[in-house]
C-alpha cells in the first residue's frame, strides 16, 4: 500500500512543507505557517504544534516537517502556537488576518 505524497510518513497528517493546495483562496481563508526553530537557528522537525484559541481552547496540532515547518487553517483572530519538541517547548502569540500570516516559533531547553 502506498500513502499519497501529501501525507506525512506515518500519521494522517498533511505534509507541513508541501505548497499550499491550488484551490485555497487567500482572500477569503486565514493561514498560520511558519518554521519551529531551536536557539541555535537549526530548524526542529516533529515538533508538536499546537493551535490554541484566544480563551486558550487547544484548537488543533500538528507535527512540524524535518525542516520545522508548520500551518494551520484558522479563522481570523489572536492565536496562541505552542511548540513541544525534545529541543526544547515554545510559544508565540499571533494576531492572525486574512491570508497567509508568517511566524517563528523558537524553543528553548527547559
């Protein structure tokens, strides 16, 4: 059985590094990606990305790419994403709008 090339290797999971689906349209969707990255720069793959909404609800999780990239599909608004990785946990607040909105979150050891 083979698994198509848009899911990660052994979960369900979309591949967070793949191009955005032709079909997304920026204008009306909100998009939260970015790259989960340790205080050293490198990038940190399977980090558990989690989507958190404004009262602090988990909303979503994903697993970060071997090159630390993440997305999520949400709708407008103040988002917590928190980063739990073996190099270390991170969060960072975003004010997402309509399109694609850029992020970093950086982890650092405990």
């Amino acid at each position: 059985m083979t698994s198509p090339s848009n899911i990660a290797a052994g979960c369900a999971a979309p591949d967070q590094s793949a191009p955005l689906p032709a079909g997304v349209d920026l204008e009306k969707e909100t998009v939260i990606t970015g790259i989960v990255s340790a205080a050293d720069g490198t990038a940190v793959g399977g980090a558990y990305v989690r989507l958190l909404d404004g009262s602090g609800e988990f909303t979503a999780e994903v697993v970060s790419s071997p090159e630390g990239v993440f997305r999520f599909f949400a709708a407008p608004g103040s988002w917590t994403l928190r980063a739990l990785s073996r190099a270390g946990n991170g969060e960072v607040i975003v004010d997402a709008t309509r399109g694609v909105n850029e992020v970093g979150i950086g982890v650092t050891a405990a």
